[in-house]
C-alpha cells in the first residue's frame, strides 16, 4: 500500500487544501503518518488563521500533529532560521525513530 511508505509529512510555511485533505485515500493514512507543521507567525503569504484551520481539520481527522509557530516570522523562516528549523526537523524525525533517517 502507498501510505506504508510515508513515515510522516513536514510541512514549512504550508498550504494545506482542505479537498486532498478530505480524500479517502489521505484520511486512512490518518493512524500511520504523523505530521510536523512549521510556521511564521508573520506570515503574509499563508497567513497564520489559515494554517491553524488546517492544523485542527487534521487532528479531528485523526492525525498526530506537531507545530512549532515562529513568533514574528514570515513566509521564508526555513532561510531566516536554518538552524532552528533543522534542529526541530531532527528532533521530530528522531523522537519518531525514523529508520532512514539514523
């Protein structure tokens, strides 16, 4: 099955659509895939209303949702934070003992 491949979604600055969202074959995964959402609090691209509208549709969905929200960052913190986020993306991956990733 294609969700067995998946260990987990990162999302950076997201744009999360509700209809591939409600698809069956993205709401079965809902047990297996966890997801880490990172986002700037300043965001004017996708704004901050939009993301947690989606980061709550997902947890009723059934998914294991991190977040870590920047406060004052904009749509490019993965450029203004490199160090940050990729120390949060290890943290994440490793916590869920991502094989691949050691």
């Amino acid at each position: 099955k294609r969700g067995q491949l998946w260990r987990g979604a990162i999302a950076i600055s997201p744009v999360l659509e509700s209809e591939v969202m409600a698809k069956p074959g993205f709401l079965e995964q809902a047990d297996r895939i966890p997801i880490l959402i990172i986002h700037g609090e300043s965001d004017r691209r996708i704004p901050l209303g939009y993301v947690n509208e989606h980061e709550q549709e997902l947890r009723q969905a059934g998914f294991d949702v991190t977040t870590y929200y920047y406060p004052s960052k904009d749509h490019f913190l993965l450029f203004s934070q490199p160090g940050e986020v990729t120390d949060q993306i290890v943290a994440w991956l490793e916590a869920r003992n991502v094989p691949e990733y050691r």
